[in-house]
C-alpha cells in the first residue's frame, strides 16, 4: 500500500510540475485552428509534448543523476554549457510565462490590477515553496494536482457533451508539423531534463529504497503522468476543435488574448457562470506548480555545482524569483513571441539527449552523442536564421534539406548519423562510456 501511495503521490506530482501555462492554454486555439483536422495536429503535438517528455523521464530513470549526466557523454565542458543554457532559458521563458498567464486570465479579469503586483505575490509564495523543497512532491501529489486534474476533466467532459460536436474548416495545411511545432510551446521536453532531477532528488528526500526500485518508480511515475498529459492534450485539443462552429474569436486580438478568450468561452459555454471562478483557479494552480518546478530545478543544479551549498539554492531561489517578477510583467504572446528562436535552438538538442539516453549502447556511445549533437546543431541554424532573418539565398539552400519547410531540417540527418555510426563502428559494443 505504501509503494502504491507513493507511486501516485510521485506521478501526480510529476503531471503538476509538467502541466503550466503553455500546456493549458496552448491546445485549445490550437484544436480551434485545425478544425476537422484536429487529431492529425493532436497526433503532431503529442510527439513534442508528451512522448519525448515521458522518454525524457525514463532516461532519468535510468541515470538518476543531473542534468549534466545527459550531456556528459559529449564533453564535460558541453554538459557543462548545455546545462546553464537550459537553467536560465527556464528562469527566463517559462517560469515568468506562467506568471503572465496567471495575471492575464485568472487576475487581471477580475480585480484590474497591475501585472507588477501579480508577479510579486505570485514569485513571493513560489519562493517560499521552493525554500520547503523536501516537502514540494507531497503537497504537490496529495492537494493540488488531483484538483487540477478534476477541474480539468470537468471542463473537458461538459465541454464535450454540451457542444454541438461540429467542427469548421482546417486552417492548417500541414496539421502533423504544426502540432509537432506547437509541442515545442510547451517546453515539456526542457521540462522533462529540468522537473525529472526535482522528481529525483524529491525522491531521494524520502524513499532510501535500492537503485532499481528507485529506477522503477521513476519509469512507472513517467508513464501514469505521460498518460494523464495524453488525456489533458488530447481533450483540450478536441474541445477547441468542436466549439470552432459556435465561438467566434476576434482576430484583431494578439494571439495571448485569444487562446485566453477561447478557454473562457469554453469553460462558461461547459460550466455556466460558474465557469470563470474553475478557469481563474485552475490556470492558477497549474502556472504556479510549473514556476515551483523549475526554481527548485535550477536552484538545485547550481548548488550542485557548488559544492552542495545551501547557501547557493537559497540565492539561486531568490534571484530566479526576482527575475521571474521582472519578466513576469510582460504579456503571454511576446514571452512566446521571444521564446521560438530559443526554442528553435535549443529543443532539438535536448530532444537528440533525451533520445540517446535511452537507446541501447550501441545507439549512445560517446562517438554516437558527440556526432548526433554537432550534426543537430548545423542542421538547427537554418531554421533559427530563418526565423529571425528570412531570405532568398537562405531559402535556396534549405531547398535541399529535408523537411527544413516545416523547421525540423535537423531530424533526418540526425538520424542518419546516429544509425550510421551506431551500425558501422565496429568497436562500439565494447567502447566503454566516457564520466
């Protein structure tokens, strides 16, 4: 029975820190764009959000190390590099997007006030939360995300029955890529290597069980999580989708704006006026377990990295924080708007880590990491470039790169290298992993 209670407890908890404000907000105008095509773009978006999240999860399972381990393979010094790059694009991006989310639906309606003021209450109780690490996963698993996932079925189930389950044309021409793209949104991948060492290190706090009970935990806890974000994705994709025939989303909006109107026209078409109180906790809870996540993420690594100072997670803690009420005050849509370069970048490299963390040795010596990840990277620049600064010139030679039209030119030759070296190198069955 205590196994059992402390798989939920770890799964629930692992589901909140994943679910933020991307992840609620994202798929429903996302499911109302792609209309009749809605599971071709949930298929694509399952991909991104929760398939390579959840293989993210069983690599931890698997090293039950840091962040650093992912990378370590490559070199020292690039795990090193990665590892600080990831911490500070979460404190930078995600972690300040789930307070923008936060003021912009649950508070700003209802008492006008001003971002400034959300942002600090909002970080003030994060840090708080973040200095009582060892007790995040309990109260995280036990309290608030089983009522997250009620209100959350709630909203899905009525929005279901009650809508009139038409849907409007595709505004998508490519339906799998666009989701693919949008599960980049999400940073569920990022937050796969960043909440995953929060999971193990929560873990190690309170269970002193062996190496593979720990390991099978981890795996089960993954799955049941990965499953309820299928759920979750899944619904709020095929809500959006039915209710495209009867809400009408002003265009002239910025994109922040109607995601937030669509999920609201949803939850009082599902819920009544009772709708609005559901949607303002909800997006509350979900943003605010995210933000916690990360913090502890990050301050965790970086007092790792400092010789396990206590003194260096509480600094880390408070300075996150306070750049998180700084950003914090900028709208949803720019947060997004700055984020798709980054995540351009960064996403396929974590994606390829992710991926050889669990392949068999063969498919992940350090041969296999360091030739994947620097064709990763090559491959990656056209899509940032074009993103930022697009051209002709640039267009005529990604014409030569597979899939490169839907930003993913680095997917094929990332593939080719890892089969290639993985299958030709005779040595590799004996090459001995690199610390």
């Amino acid at each position: 029975m205590n196994s059992r209670k402390e798989l939920l407890i770890t799964s629930f908890g692992l589901f909140s820190l994943f679910f933020g404000a991307g992840n609620l907000l994202l798929p429903p105008l996302l499911g109302y764009n792609a209309g009749e095509n809605w599971f071709w773009v949930a298929i694509g978006f399952m991909v991104t959000a929760v398939v390579i999240p959840i293989i993210g999860i069983l690599a931890h399972a698997r090293l039950q190390g840091t962040l650093y381990d992912f990378g370590k393979k490559v070199s020292p010094q690039f795990s090193l590099i990665y590892c600080i790059l990831i911490y500070v694009i979460a404190v930078a991006i995600p972690s300040p997007r789930t307070a923008a989310a936060t003021h912009e639906i649950a508070i700003f309606p209802i008492f006008g006030s001003d971002p400034l003021w959300t942002s600090a209450i909002y970080f003030a109780l994060v840090l708080v939360f973040v200095l009582n690490r060892s007790k995040i996963l309990g109260f995280i698993g036990k309290f608030l995300t089983p009522l997250i996932v009620i209100m959350l079925l709630l909203v899905i189930g009525i929005g279901l029955f009650s809508s009139e389950m038409l849907t409007s044309a595709s505004q998508f021409d490519t339906p799998i890529a666009k989701g693919v793209l949008e599960g980049y949104q999400t940073f569920d991948a990022i937050g796969a290597v960043v909440v995953g060492a929060v999971i193990i290190i929560s873990i190690n706090f309170r269970n002193k069980g062996s190496f593979e009970e720990k390991k099978t935990l981890i795996a089960k806890s993954g799955w049941i999580a990965g499953f309820g974000l299928f759920i979750i994705y899944a619904g709020l994709i095929s809500v959006g989708a039915y209710y495209g025939s009867e809400i009408n989303i002003n265009d002239e909006l910025s994109s922040d704006m109607q995601r937030a109107n669509l999920l609201r026209k949803i939850s009082i078409a599902s819920l009544g006026g009772f709708g609005n109180t559901v949607l303002s906790i909800l997006i509350s809870l979900a943003c605010f377990t995210t933000a916690v996540g990360i913090i502890a993420g990050t301050a965790d690594y970086f007092k790792g990295l400092l010789e396990n100072s206590q003194l260096v997670y509480i600094v880390t803690a408070i300075i996150a924080s306070v750049f998180g009420i700084i950003v914090g005050q900028l709208d949803f849509n720019s947060i997004i708007i700055v984020a798709v370069p980054v995540l351009l970048f960064i996403y396929p490299i974590t994606i390829v880590l992710i991926l050889l963390n669990v392949l068999p040795q063969r498919f992940s010596t350090p041969l296999v990491f360091r030739a994947v990840v620097i064709v990763t990277f090559i491959f990656s620049i056209p899509d940032v470039v074009s993103f930022i600064s697009p051209s002709e010139g640039l267009k005529r030679i990604t014409e030569y790169i597979p899939l490169t039209q839907f930003s993913l030119g680095w997917v094929l030759p990332a593939l080719v290298a890892c089969l290639g070296i993985g299958l030709l190198n005779p040595t590799a069955n004996n090459q001995l992993y690199e610390d």
